[in-house]
C-alpha cells in the first residue's frame, strides 16, 4: 500500500531551483510529496500534471503539477544526484504551464547536466555575491564606526579646547582683575 505525505524540504529546494533555472513555473500551482511504499522498478521521481480536462472541471485556468518522489530510492541519493533528479522533474514542466507535459526527447541527460551546472555556476555566483556583501557590509560597518569614533575625538578635542580657552579666560580676567585692586 502507497502512502503519500507533503515535502516541505523537497519544496524547499523545488522552489530554488525553479526561482534559479525555471522562471515559467508557478511556485503556486506546484506541490511536492513523497511517497513510501511503491513497488516501481527503477523509479526516483515522477512530474504529474493536472490534465486540461481536469483544470476545466475544476474551474482552475492554469495548470497544477506534483512532484513525488519515492523515498526509498531518492533519500539514498547523494545531494548532487537528488538536485539533478528535480532538476529532471522540472523540466518535465513546459513554459506554457498549462497543464502539458515535455516528454523524455527534452529531458534527457545531456540537458539535465547543462541545467545543473547552470544551477551550480548561479548557486555559486549567489554565494561569492552574498559573501561580498556581507564583506562590504561589515566594511562598511567598521568605516561608520570609525568615523564616528573620529567624530567623538574630535568633540571630545573640542570640549577639552573649549574648556582650556574658558579656563584661561577666567585666569586671564582674574589676572586683570587682580592688577586693577591692587
């Protein structure tokens, strides 16, 4: 007996890759499950789609598509082998998502690869990106706190000048002071 529960960890990375290499697909009108218990032979995954006659019945106007995966073979993936078996249930999804289908003459091996290294180069690009901006924030950080800290010297500096020169004012006046009594 098959047993189906939502993914959210699936869904998690379906919507990276989607946002990253599939801008046409509704995150939306997409569902991530996994399966346990399918006597499939050689099954990972599989794409379905919400068929043009269901959406009419439904009164839905765009297309809905699940991505299973069948937990016994794919949670034994390496995390490479996992990305590229979404990466092949995606492509599954045409750009109209209506509710179609592209068949295995697109989603063959040579193109999946060329999607995961686009993946890889754009996860690593991502990452040297957020890298950066955390550098140039923390610069930026250190160049405000330094600048306020110049800032507070020279206040402090200012007071210190501006009590000196009251000071010697004060000892000035009383000099002159003293000089007229006397």
């Amino acid at each position: 007996m098959i047993r189906y529960e939502i993914a959210p960890d699936i869904t998690r990375t379906v919507n990276e890759l989607a946002v990253m290499l599939f801008p046409h697909v509704k995150l939306d009108s997409v569902s991530c499950i996994r399966s346990f218990g399918s006597s499939s032979r050689g099954t990972i995954a599989r794409c379905h789609a919400l068929g043009k006659a269901m959406q009419l019945g439904m009164g839905r106007t765009k297309g809905f598509y699940v991505v299973e995966i069948l937990s016994r073979r794919f949670d034994k993936l390496s995390d490479e082998e996992k990305i590229k078996v979404l990466i092949h249930e995606l492509m599954h999804i045409p750009k109209s998502f209506g509710g179609g289908f592209r068949h295995h003459d697109y989603v063959c091996e040579k193109n999946i690869e060329r999607e995961y290294q686009r993946y890889v180069n754009l996860k690593s690009r991502k990452y040297l990106q957020e890298k950066n901006n955390i550098k140039l924030k923390n610069d930026w950080l250190e160049l405000t706190d330094n600048i306020l800290k110049r800032d507070n010297n020279i206040r402090e500096h200012e007071k210190i000048h501006e009590l000196k020169k009251e000071n010697n004012t004060k000892v000035h006046y009383a000099r002159e002071k003293k000089r007229w009594f006397w």
